[in-house]
C-alpha cells in the first residue's frame, strides 16, 4: 500500500482526482508537478505540503517560487525537476498522469528507482511499453494501472492463479459523443462538440481522444504491454452507460467484470490501495437506477482511429510510437482549429504510412519515430 505519493501532472483532472484520494485515504503528498498552471500548484501545495513542487513552464516556476517564498516547499523546473520528482527518495509511488509522450522519461527514471508507479499516462506504454515493462521487471517496479479499462481487468485478474486460463481481455468503450454517426455526419464536426463526453469529465487531449476512439486504441495497446497478451486476445465492446469497467473471458466461458459509477478516484485508489481496499472517496453506484447495460460492435469504418490503431498493435515495433506521436500532433492541430474531425485519421494514416517500422527497437529508434511522425503530420 502506498503512503507517500508523488503525482506527475497533479493540476489536470487525474492528478485533482488523485489529490482527493490521497486526502480521503491519510497518505501525502511527496512532490507535485504541473505544466503552467502557477496559481492551482500554489493552492494545491499549500494544502497537500510537498516537500517538492516542479513547474515544467521555466517562467511558471519562477511565478510559483514568489508564491511559495513563506513556506519551505523547494521548487524546480523543467525535465530537471520531472526527473527529479520521479525519483525522489521519500516517495515510495509515483502516480503518473501528466498527458502524453513527455511522460515517458520521468516514468523509467520512477522505475530504476523501484518506485510502484500507478500508471494513468497511456501514451508511455503506447510508445515504450516492451522496454517500460522489461525495465520494471528488472527493477522490480510495480506498474499498477490507473486508466479504468485496466483497473477492472487488473481487479477480474485478481483471483486468477494461472494466466493460461485466461481466454480473452474485453475491453468496454462508451462509443464517446459520436456513436452511431456517420463519416459524413462527422465532417462538420467542431472542437466543442467533440469536447462534451458523455460520461466522463476528463482533459482535452483525452477527451478528444474518446471522441475519434483512439482512446481505445491506445487503450488496446496498454493492454497488452500492461498484460503481456497478444492482440488476438483483446477485444472492444461498446458499452455506452460505462459502467461495466471491463471483462475478463476465461477458458470455461465464465466471465469477470467489475462495475462501479463512471467516477475515476475508484482506479485511482485501486492503484494506490492494492493488494488492499479502503474506504474511499468515490461515488457508489446504484444498481435500480443505473439503467439497462447494453452492449454492441464498434464501427472501425467510421472511427478509423481505432481501426489504425488496431492496426498498429499487430505490426507491433515503432508503430505504437509511430501511431501515438501522429495523434499527439494531429489533436494538437485540431484543438487549434487547423484541422477537421476527420482529418486526425487521415493525419495518422499518413504518418503510419510514411513512416518506416522498427521491430524490437531501442529507446532512441523508439524517440525517432516519434519525432518523424509528428513531422510527418505537420507537414502534410
Ligand atoms: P489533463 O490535461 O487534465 O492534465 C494533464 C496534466 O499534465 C496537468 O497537470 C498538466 O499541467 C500536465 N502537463 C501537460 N503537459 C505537460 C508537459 N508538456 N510537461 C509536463 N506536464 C504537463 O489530462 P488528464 O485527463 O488528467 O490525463 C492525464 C493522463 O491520464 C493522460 O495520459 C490520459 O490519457 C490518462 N487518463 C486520463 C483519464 C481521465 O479520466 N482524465 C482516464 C484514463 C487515463
Ligand atoms: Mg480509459
């Protein structure tokens, strides 16, 4: 069980969530991080006393030392202080939700230290996940999921005493705000409506995600590093009411899920409370008014997100990292209003399509292809 909690991202909607697990549950904050958000560390840091607060933004740190100059509290900047925060010696957790590919470093720094890492950044594992789980094998490290998916497959597996029973992952997906419409319906589609979630309240990088489905694909991705399965044994179920977590399928057609109310802080504390439970902060769920569970395909030929990152986990090598960095920079373009809806899918297809893969690559093949599909998408 973890007490003393280092949280990347602590300013977004998971590392807020996860502040209000730690304070519900009596554990502490070791070190927060944001990216620019000065005046929300400052409020957080007075409440949660860190012994370490980093800005990645240098002028946000330098705006956040002036606020703190009353209290001890240390800050840094910069990767510097990420690596720093990552690795600092008091924590024995390191909750990693800053949003995407910048999270990867600071996340392998937590594992040489034999940190458990309750791992909310999907794109790590997306880009890096057979070098992030060789790393944490070999460090020891914990790597307990906070993404909601993985939390219930991780919660189905826990009576499980031989993987080999398992026959299939099965991963619920809420359809996002789009399920049902066409591709022609979509080409119209704007940066506020595809930011209302049905669901869930989460950041603008993800929900965007939710929206185009790349979010299960990454998710899919996860899956199988987080799970050492192959991607014949993961499937997708739309499940709009999100309320089934996700299923395991086992050999003799039993099949496990785990339910709850679409509230975040019930992973998160699974992440930080396992092999235990504890009273916490999420909301319960009530079965009488939670509506009939439903169930159906997804359409891979109007969400082409998910088709090419299904795509992507069977090529398996640099073409998880090659698919993340093209979407990072594709959404990026989108919530800018440079691009359309649509045009995130073709951005990524192009990426893929130009970009050549590596098998069994390095970390410095896997940061290349990164970098050449963010080229590849900002120069089409
Ligand atoms: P968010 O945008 O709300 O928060 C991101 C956090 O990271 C903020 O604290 C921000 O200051 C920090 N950050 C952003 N860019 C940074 C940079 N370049 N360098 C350093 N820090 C930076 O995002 P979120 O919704 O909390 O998601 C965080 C991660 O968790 C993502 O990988 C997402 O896929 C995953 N996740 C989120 C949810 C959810 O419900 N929000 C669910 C499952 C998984
Ligand atoms: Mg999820």
């Amino acid at each position: 069980m973890s007490k003393r909690i280092s949280i990347l991202g602590s300013t977004g909607s998971i590392g807020r969530q996860s502040l209000d697990v730690i304070a519900a549950c009596g554990m502490e904050a070791a070190a927060l991080t944001a990216n620019s958000n000065a005046a929300r560390m400052e409020e957080q840091v007075r409440q949660f006393k860190p012994e370490l607060a980093v800005m990645m933004d240098e002028r946000a740190a330098a705006d956040l030392r002036i606020r703190l100059a009353d209290t001890p509290v240390r800050v840094a900047s910069g990767m510097e202080g990420l690596l720093e925060a990552a690795e600092l010696p008091s924590a024995d957790t390191v909750l990693t939700a800053v949003v995407g590919m910048i999270g990867l470093r600071p996340t392998m720094a937590a594992i040489r230290e034999g940190k458990r890492i309750a791992l909310a950044n999907k794109e790590t594992l997306v880009c890096a996940g057979q070098l992030v789980m060789e790393e944490a094998r070999d460090f020891g490290a914990e790597i307990l999921p906070v993404d909601s998916e993985h939390s219930a497959l991780f919660q189905s597996l826990q009576g499980c005493r031989d993987r080999g029973e398992v026959r299939r992952l099965i991963l619920t997906c809420s359809g996002g705000p789009f399920f049902g419409k066409t591709r022609t319906e979509l080409q119209g589609v704007t940066r506020k409506d595809a930011l209302q979630h049905p669901n869930w309240s989460m950041g603008a990088k993800i929900t965007i995600d939710s929206a185009t489905l790349m979010n299960k694909g990454l998710e899919f991705i996860e899956a199988m590093h987080l799970y050492q399965v192959p991607p014949e044994k993961i499937s997708i179920v739309i499940h709009r009411e999100s309320i089934i977590h996700s299923l395991v399928e086992y050999c003799d057609n039993g099949m496990i899920a785990q339910l709850g109310a679409p509230d975040m802080r019930l992973p998160i504390q699974y992440a930080l409370t396992w092999p235990r439970r504890t009273v916490g902060p999420a909301d319960p769920l009530d079965l009488c008014s939670c509506g009939p569970l439903t169930f159906a395909q997804p359409d891979l030929d109007t969400f082409r997100c998910l088709d090419l990152a299904l795509k992507a986990a069977r090529t398996g090598g640099t073409a998880g990292a090659i698919l993340n960095g093209a979407n990072e920079a594709a959404v990026a373009l989108f919530l800018e209003d440079r691009i359309g809806f649509l045009e995130i899918a073709d951005r990524v297809a192009l990426a893929l399509d130009r970009v050549p893969v590596i098998q069994e690559p390095s970390m410095t093949q896997i940061l290349e292809a990164d970098q050449a599909a963010r080229e590849a998408v900002l120069s089409a």
